[in-house]
C-alpha cells in the first residue's frame, strides 16, 4: 500500500469516527455494514439509497398533509412514524430522535409544533445524507487506490 491509501484509510476512519461521535449514526449502522460482504459489496449503499428514496417521498407527503386546511394528525402521525422506523434501521438517529418529537406533536394536534419538527426534520435528514454520500465517496476513493496500488505491484 502506498502513502495514498493509508491516508485515504485514515480519512475515512476519522469521518467515519466523527459520524458516530457527533450523533449522527448508531450501532445500527455498524450492523448494516456487517451484513455487507464480497457477494453484495454494495449492500449498504443499496439500502441507504432505498431509506434516502422513502424519506424523500414521506417528506413531500408530510409537507402535503401539513399543508391541508384540515388536517389528518392520525395519517401525519402514521408517515411519521414510516420515517421513524426507516431512519432507525439504517442508523439514522438523529433523523429518528426529531420523528420522536414530531410524534409527539401529532398525538398532541399541536399544528406549530408538527410544522417546526418537519423543519427541523428536514434539515436532520439533508445533513444525514450529505454526510452519508459523502462516506460513499471516501469509500469510493478508497476502492479505486487500492485497486490502483495492485495494478502498480
């Protein structure tokens, strides 16, 4: 392994380090990873890809529904909860702490409360996924110098 590669190991370690340090994953996600192996190398990218298309789509349904003169707390609550569940089976946890508090605000038809904690969830999940991509990419870059550095040998 040349120098490249041992930093590009490096890198990833630390980001990866930082994302369980600064909340924004848990043990989930490790689990994930180790579901992962030669026959399905692309296993986590597949299902992350899969929670970032889910969330997207019950984003735009929460946005919908809150937008509505009437509206539905039981259904608002019940795409919540979709939320809640697929950001904790990917690791997501600081997606799944802001549905908690988004659920609560549901059973309590609080209409502010539910607006700010899409907001809010909104935000959690857009930096969720910047952070994710950006891990998929280090581990990219890591693949193509490995694979680089066994050309060269």
């Amino acid at each position: 392994m040349d120098g490249v590669t041992v930093q590009l190991e490096q890198q990833l370690f630390d980001y990866t380090a930082s994302l369980f340090n600064e909340g924004f994953l848990d043990d989930q996600f490790n689990q994930l990873e180790q579901l992962q192996d030669e026959t399905n190398p692309d296993f986590v990218v597949e299902v992350v890809t899969l929670f970032f298309d889910d969330a997207e789509r019950l984003l735009n349904e929460l946005t919908t529904s809150l937008g509505q003169e009437n509206i539905d707390f039981k259904r608002l609550d019940a795409y919540v909860h979709q939320l809640k569940g697929s950001s904790s089976s990917i690791g997501a946890q600081t997606v799944h702490k802001t549905c908690i508090s988004f659920c609560n605000f549901c059973t309590e038809k609080n209409v502010e409360g539910c607006l700010k904690s899409l907001q809010q969830v909104k935000h959690e999940y857009s930096l969720v996924k910047t952070k994710l991509e950006t891990l998929f990419k280090m581990e990219q870059e890591l693949l193509a110098s490995r694979l680089s550095d066994l050309k060269v040998e």
